[in-house]
C-alpha cells in the first residue's frame, strides 16, 4: 500500500469517527430539549400562572379542551377521562380537627364497564336496597345520598342478602355513591363516607378528656402545691389515656367502614361482571373443540398406519 493511500484512509476514517460523534451529539442535544412528565407539569403551570397574572384573570378549561390536549401529544383520552374523574370526586375538604382525627378519607373507588350510564344507575340502586339495605334520602349531581332503610321487610331482605357484610351495619346512613363517566361504558364509582359515627367518637373523647382536667384543676386548688401537681398529673395522665383511646377506636371504626365500602363495591362489581355474557358459551367452544379433536384422532390414525 502507497503511502498516499494510507493517508486517504485515515483520512475517511477521521471523517468517519467525526460524523459518528457529530450524530451522537445532536442526539443526546435533542434527548435533552424533550421534557420529562414532570417537567413539562411545572412549565404548563406556569406559563398558566404568567398568563393569569398577565390577564388578570384565570384560566379555566373544559374537558373538550383537556382531551384536545391529550389528542396533540398523543395521550389516551380514556386516562384524562379517568384522572379527571378522580379529581372531581375527591372527597370534600374537611376541617382541621377532622383532618387529625381520621387523617384518610373514607372513599373507596372502582372502574365498572360493560354497561351504559342508565343500566349502571338502575344496577347500583337495586344494589344499595337489595344488598345494602340503605334507601336513597338525598339526590347529588353525580350520585345519592344514601340512609339506613329501617322497614322490617328491608331489614330482612338485605339480612338474607349479605348476612352482617353491609354497609348499613358500621356506617349507618353516612353513605353516598358518585359517578363520573369516562366512555359509553365506562363508569368510574366511588363510595364514600364523612364518617360521622368515627369522629362523634374522638370528640366525645376529647370532651371527656378536657372535663377530667378541668376537674383534676378545680380540685386541687384548695391542696398544698404538692397535692395540686399529682392531683393535675393524675387528671392529665387519665385525660390523654381517655382521648388516645376514643382516637383510637375512632380510628379502628373508620377502618372498618373502609373495608366494607371497598367490600361492597366488589360485589357491586362482580354482581356486574355475571351479568355480562361471557365471550365464549360453551355452545361456541362445542364446535370448536369437537373440531380438535377430530383433528389430533386423524393424526394418530396417520402415524399408526405410517408405523405399520
């Protein structure tokens, strides 16, 4: 080989490792203009918080808008369905006292499909008397209000129905349901609960817990400096045990309507799932697997008599 030659080829491969590290380079640059989920989150909001300043106004959108927004980069409008379902159905913001008591909502939510908005409706209201033994008290933009059906004829039907495993029997009337629809046949339901009994129960804790005190002061004034401290020492020993333990069962109470508003929308959902039509009855799989059979015994015959 000439020496020119050599040289021609380092010379393309030079060329060749640049155009190489060239692509790379360019690559990474365009990995590193993409956003990341989060990113992209914080840039929106604020390019939303520069327009409100900018216009004094907010800015609000409709679902149409959010699905177009999807559509663009190339999202399943069924998730912003769902997500936007969630948010809307969040339970209703609680107060201070509440938030510290039973820290967790008591909501309790499931995807149900297969059935059109009426058919659902119809579906959970035989479900909520049949089964719950609840009776509708109030109407809701989304749902209803749900109270405990106290006729005997109720009573025993839904007993029958579910035995103890009702909603009825921990929560009492505290119960609503919701539905947000996020296709033709595809319904997000949430059961929930404000949890009345549970916080009646760490409050009336806490009153009780504040009397013990306040007598444990009262009753030491007249006592030496001594007598005063054990006698408010013992009343706030007595006092906090008093309060951790109505937080305690409250919160215990609050568990268990959890579970069984998470119970009973299984059931709701599997009630529903035996009321669909399987994809293949057993008359469709007949022809089929006869069809197999016949196939596999044809083979054999063509074996044995190649073996013969």
């Amino acid at each position: 080989m000439t020496e020119g030659s050599s040289d021609a080829s380092a010379e393309t491969a030079g060329l060749s490792s640049s155009n190489e590290q060239d692509e790379r380079h360019r690559s990474d640059h365009a990995l590193a203009d993409r956003l990341g989920a989060a990113e992209a989150e914080r840039v929106f909001a604020r390019a939303l918080e520069l327009e409100a300043e900018a216009l004094d106004r907010p800015h609000l959108f409709s679902p149409e808008q959010l699905e177009r927004i999807a559509a663009e980069v190339h999202m399943d409008v069924a998730f912003v369905r769902q997500a936007l379902g969630e948010i809307r159905m969040a339970p209703a913001r609680r107060g201070w006292l509440e938030r510290r008591l039973l820290p967790d909502p008591l909501m309790e939510t499931r995807t149900l499909d297969g059935l059109d908005r009426k058919e659902l409706d119809r579906a959970i209201r035989e479900w909520m008397t049949d089964y719950e033994g609840l009776i509708a008290s109030g109407r809701l933009d989304d749902g209803m209000e749900w109270d405990v059906d106290r006729r005997l004829s109720a009573r025993f039907k839904a007993m029958r129905a579910a035995g103890g495993n009702r909603i009825s029997r921990v929560a009492g009337g505290d119960v609503s349901h919701r539905v947000h629809t996020i296709g033709e046949d595809e319904h997000l339901v949430a059961l929930q609960s404000e949890g009345q009994g549970p916080i009646l129960l760490a409050k009336f804790g806490l009153v009780a817990a504040s009397l013990v005190i306040v007598y444990g002061l009262v009753s030491g004034v007249d006592a030496s400096l001594q007598g005063f401290i054990e006698r408010v020492a013992y009343a706030a020993i007595i006092g906090a045990a008093i309060a951790a333990a109505a937080v305690a069962g409250a919160r215990r109470w609050a568990k268990g309507i959890g579970r069984a508003l998470r119970r009973s929308l299984t059931g709701l959902g599997d009630r529903l799932g035996r009321r669909r039509p399987s994809a293949g009855t057993p008359r469709d799989v007949a022809p089929v697997a006869a069809e197999l059979v016949s196939i596999l015994a044809e083979k054999l015959r063509d074996r044995r008599q190649r073996h013969r």
